[in-house]
C-alpha cells in the first residue's frame, strides 16, 4: 500500500511541465520584490492547478502537463471575465479593474494563441479530414480540435468558428 501512494506521488512530481515552473518562479519573484497583487494571484493559480491535480488522482487520462496547466489557465481568465462585466454593469469599477489586474497576470503564463486566421484554417483541416458536412458532426469537429490544438485556440471560440463552418 505505501509503495503505490508513494510510485503515485512521485509520479506527480515528476511530471512537472515547464509553464508550472515559470508560474513558481515567478511567485518567488514576486514574493521577493514585495508585489502583493502579483504575489495573491500567483498563489490562485497554484491552488486551482493543485484543486486540478486533486482532481485527476487515479485517473487513467490525464493530459500533459502543459495542457493541463494551459486548461487551468484558460479557465480562470474566462471566469474572471465574466466576472468583469458583471462588475461593471453593477458600477463597481474598482472591483472590475482588480479583477482585469488578475488576467494580465494570468495571461502572462498562457502559450500563444493562434490568430484567427490561423484557428479557421486549423479548424477546416480537421472538417476536410473527417468529412464533417453538418452541425452534427460538431461534437468530432471539437474534439479533434481540443485533442490537438487545446493550448493554442480558445475552446469557446473554436466552437463559434466551427458551428459557423458548419452551419
């Protein structure tokens, strides 16, 4: 019994991916030179990667690190969005612009995206490769795309290009 906790354990530590440790060294940094703001965002994002790892214990489909990471990410900037607008349309700037310092910061640790242009031809690729012709295949399309452009294309807007391609 110990000896798995333990293989599974150190099968999580070494598998650390490269943008985990930049967000660690920047922590430090941060912490170092006295950036409170900086220094409390990073320390979301640990938690929620952490929260994430928790999350995928024991199970047999977990994706690379950096994917994993970049998911994470991805998920914290949407939410804070949403949390922008909702700010402002509540007329709390204050709150609005706290929550915008945190994507900034965020954003800092996302692997660059593609540009539109570069998403729709990867997006009409896949479509040409399975032969999608309708919004039914939407569901192949997506998954084929998160399977190999996950990092690189925010999934809300793929899932636009692809109904209108589809559609």
């Amino acid at each position: 019994m110990q000896v798995v906790i333990l293989s599974a354990f150190l099968k999580m530590d070494a598998r650390g991916g490269m943008i985990r440790d930049d967000i660690k060294a920047a922590l430090i940094t941060a912490m170092k030179s006295g950036d409170k703001a900086r220094t409390a965002t990073l320390r979301l994002v640990q938690a929620q990667i952490k929260n994430r790892d928790i999350e995928l214990r024991g199970s047999d489909n977990v994706p690379d690190d950096d994917l994993l990471v970049t998911e994470v990410l991805q998920k914290m900037i949407k939410q804070r969005r949403e949390s922008i607008v909702l700010f402002e349309k509540g007329g709390r700037q204050d709150l609005a612009d706290a929550e915008a310092a945190e994507v900034a910061v965020i954003e800092d640790f996302l692997p660059r995206q593609m540009s539109d242009e570069q998403a729709g031809a990867a997006i009409d690729a896949i479509i040409a490769e399975i032969g999608a012709s309708s919004v039914k295949d939407m569901g192949r399309v997506m998954a084929l795309v998160k399977e190999r452009h996950a990092g690189e294309i925010d999934m809300s807007k793929a899932s636009g290009l692809v109904k209108a391609k589809l559609g």
